[in-house]
C-alpha cells in the first residue's frame, strides 16, 4: 500500500511543479493550436455543416472560430485529424 500512496504522492508532486512552471522529468504532449475557421473553409463547409458532421455545437464552433474560447482535449486531437485526414474522418463518422 505504501508503493502506491508514494507513486500518488510523486505524481500529485509532478502536477504542482509543471503547473508552477518548474522542470519535470516527466514528458507532455501539448498539441499545437489550429485555426478551426481555416480546416471548415478548407472543407468547404458552412458552420451548421461543420457542426453537424463532426458533432460540435453550433455556438462552441463560432466560439472557435472568434477566438473567445479554444478546443482542447480530445475536440482538439480531433481537429488535428481533420486537419490532416478530413476524409478518413468523414468515413470513420458515416
């Protein structure tokens, strides 16, 4: 039981240090932002279609798209693959 209250402990400890800004020895993986305006012209879609075909509401696109909020988490591994693969994506989701 001890083990894994230490390995707890060290990972709450790694969080804390990351989020001040400190070096961990742990590796992150941020994804890059990216422009949701561009990837919806780029497939030629109109908001209510972009919306629609990739199940994102309406109003949290055009929060996208103006800049007052930005995607994350797994919206955001999403868009990368529309990014770069709209077409196995429109497949996977047919």
């Amino acid at each position: 039981m001890t083990s894994a209250f230490e390995s707890i402990a060290q990972g709450l400890q790694q969080a804390i240090d990351l989020n001040q800004g400190g070096d961990v020895a742990v590796r992150t993986h941020r994804p890059e932002p990216v422009n949701v305006a561009q990837i919806r012209n780029n497939l030629g879609m109109t908001q209510m279609e972009f919306a629609a075909k990739f199940c994102i509401s309406v109003a949290t696109l055009r929060h996208w798209e103006r800049g007052d909020r930005t995607p994350h988490g797994p919206a955001l591994a999403l868009l990368h693959v529309v990014a770069k693969e709209p077409q196995a994506v429109l497949r996977a989701l047919a």
